[in-house]
C-alpha cells in the first residue's frame, strides 16, 4: 500500500508541474482508486486482496485545436505479489483537430464494437479475458488514427506502429504436460521485424443507414496470441515438440446499431481469414485456426422503469469464448462455440442497485451466474458485494471452473 500511495502522490505531482507548463483552456484530473477482496469459497481461502488506482490528466489545446491525455494506472497485491505493476504507463495521446479530419496520434485504445464486453470488430488491441477484472480492457498501443467527416460517410485509419503480443497462458502449459508426459512446453515464437510488410493497419466506413448505426471495418495484422500446435517425432520412443509461430490475419467486420421503437439492437459479424501455416497441416495437436472463421454478436436491450435487462447470443466458429485456443486433431473439425449471455440490473434507490449477469454454453448447459449489490455510500464511493458461481457437470466448460468459485468485496473511490 505504501508504494501505491508515493506512486500516486509522484505522478499527481509530475502531471500538475506538467500542467503549468503547457499552454491550454481547461485541465482536467481524475480518477480512482479501488481495493478488492476475492475469496475462493470451494477453497476456503482468499485468492486476492489487491488495491488498484488510475489516474488521468486532459488538457484543450488553446482555441478548440484539440486535446492532450495522459494516464497512469497500477496497484499491489498482497498474495499475489508480482500480479500487478505499481505503476503502468497507461494512455497518453495527442488530439488535433482539423477542418473535416480529427487526428490522434499515441498510445490508445481503438474501439470500433457495438456489442457490450464481446467485440469481434475491436480487432486492434490486445485483450485479455478476465473473471476478476473489475474494468477489463484492451491494451493501449502506439497508434496513429485519422478520422475524415463526409458528407456521406465517417472513414477512418488506423497504422500500428508496434506489435505487442500476449504470451502463452501457463495454464495452457501445465495442462498439457499433465495430459502428455515428458512435454517440455511451447518455444518462445520469433520476434516479428518491425518493417512495412508487417505492420498491423485498419480500416472503417461509418454511416447512418435508415437511423442505424452502421460500421464496415478491415484488420490486416497479427493474431495477439501466437499459434500453437505440437509435432509427433518419429522414433523408437514417442516424442512430442511443441511449435509456436505468430500467424498473420486479415478480417473484415460488420456492426450495426439501432432500435425498434424502445428495444435497442445491435449486431457484430467478423469474417477472421489466417494466413495459413503449413507446418501445422500436418500437426498431430493443434491449438490454433489454421483456416477461415466466422464470430458474431446479437444483442438486445429493454429498460422498464428501473429495471433494465439486456441479452447477447455469441456464436464462434472458432470455438471457446473463453480460451484463445482449442485443442484439435489434423483433419477434425472445431465444434462451434454458442453462448447466450444475459445481464439485468435494479435500481432500487439512488443508494441501492442489484444486478445479475450470467453466460450459458448452449452446447454442454453449462453457465456462470455472477450476482452483485451495490451501495452507493455517496456520490463518489460505491461499495459492491458480489460473486461468480460456475455451473456444470465434469468436463464441461464453466463446470471445470467450479474450483474457482469466489466471492467479492470491494470498494471504489472516484474522483
């Protein structure tokens, strides 16, 4: 807690000497600080107990020319200790605006989505999925985004100057050891170059189509996660090799947004083509998509008084809504992934609100329901109880995450 505090307390510093000494209109500084309890009930034990903050500094360009942000975020955890940077470098941008073209130019994150939390279109940063992450969101990059205002279209560019993947799940690792003896685990992929050829650049047209929101977007880059697959050695003793390669992808994606009198509606398809690996044609496991998929949202909402409720049905191709990879023979087929995913919230007064979300795997019944109060101590702090149960048989996707069962108190501060 400690460093939190003098973390804090430097940065708030340097971002108010930095205010002086830009010229601007406004300056704006915000932000939060939380501290969360998670408790593995299954368990009996906590599984967490980490304080979090961010901070952020906006700034007008004198005369309305546009914007400078800057932010900062970390926290600690006391029983996983090394989960969790003390300070991170967050987003820090430049807004310039010009006659007809908005210009932003630095490290950010680019949403292009429609659906709520499952964006097959947010192509650009990496995102991680997370069943404690209380604001899950993708990984900020070095980007230059230019939008043009037409008469009858918005279009918008977008050049990646640096790819940043993720890395190779441990679990991953330590569950396929288990299953396959002597399995040494995945190489490091080699680094991609950072030349013109491979950089990562995107594309949208955005219109209004009879009162609907509508987005035609493309992605030429890099799957975040790298391809895995794994090679039977000839020999008189088996041996397995794993490989691991990152794997160039093209998609292009369709959103739209609109309503039908007071149920709003929204939909997300992303065609995802991977350029093909041909080691991994022959491969005796593979973990990753080595041809065409398809992803999609639908959703739906309805507020009735205070009560609002909301759905989603998911579909992926590709298989798992929750695991970048699946495990597959040469010549087998993927079995889809089919998800309905349900939220509804009440608000009770303004000091009181439940709500509940829950996602269902339409192909073995199993689901997670994660129920959750709030109380709003005062305008800027909110006190949350909550908690996620997984449901399931054995083997079943949620119903393998029953071990996890938790609970969660937090507190958050905004300000």
């Amino acid at each position: 807690m400690k460093k939190i505090i003098v973390a804090i307390l430097g940065i708030v510093s340097l971002l108010l000497i930095w205010g002086n000494i830009c010229l601007a209109e406004e300056i704006e500084l915000g932000g939060d600080i939380s501290h969360n309890l998670f408790y593995l009930s299954r368990e009996g034990e906590l599984s967490q107990n980490i304080t979090q903050y961010g901070l952020f500094l906006k700034k007008n360009i004198r005369g309305g020319k546009g914007k400078v942000y800057l932010s900062f975020k970390g926290g600690h955890d006391s029983i996983r200790k090394d989960s969790i940077e003390p300070v991170k470098f967050d987003e820090a941008y430049v807004d310039i605006y010009l006659k007809n073209t908005d210009l932003r130019v630095g490290r950010q994150v680019v949403s292009w989505g429609t659906a709520d939390g499952i964006n097959p279109t947010n192509y650009i940063n990496p995102r991680e999925l997370s069943l404690t992450e209380t604001e899950p969101g993708g990984k900020p990059l070095a980007i230059l985004k230019a939008t043009y205002y037409g008469k009858k279209a918005d279009m918008t560019g977008v050049i990646v100057f640096d790819f940043e993947p993720l890395e190779i799940p441990e679990e991953l690792e330590i569950a396929i050891g288990q299953l396959i003896p002597g399995f040494g685990g995945f190489p490091s992929p080699a680094e991609i170059e950072n030349t013109l050829e491979n950089m990562e650049f995107a594309l949208k047209v955005e219109k209004r189509i009879a009162d609907w929101d509508t987005k035609l977007s493309y992605f030429h880059g890099w799957e975040d996660y790298p391809a895995l697959w794994i090679e039977l050695q000839p020999g008189l003793i088996l041996q397995f090799e794993g490989k691991a390669q990152y794997q160039q992808i093209d998609k292009v994606g369709l959103a739209t947004a609109g309503s039908l009198k007071k149920v709003g509606l929204w939909s997300e398809i992303a065609y995802v083509m991977p350029r093909e690996i041909e080691e991994m044609r022959n491969a005796f496991i593979s973990f990753s998509m080595n041809k065409p998929y398809l992803q999609a949202v639908l959703g739906a909402d309805y507020t009735l008084g205070k009560i609002y409720v909301e759905g989603q049905y998911i579909y992926y191709q590709n298989g798992s809504l929750l695991s970048p990879y699946n495990q597959y023979e040469t010549g087998e087929d993927i079995t889809a992934g089919n998800y309905l995913m349900v939220q509804s919230s009440y608000g009770i007064n303004q000091v009181h609100s439940l709500r509940l979300a829950g996602i269902v795997n339409l192909q073995d019944s199993s689901y997670t329901l994660m129920p959750q109060y709030t109380y709003a101590i005062n305008e800027v702090t909110d006190l949350s109880l909550g908690a996620a149960l997984f449901l399931g048989e054995a083997g079943t996707e949620f119903g393998m995450l029953k071990i996890i069962d938790f609970i969660n108190l937090g507190i958050k501060i905004s300000f």
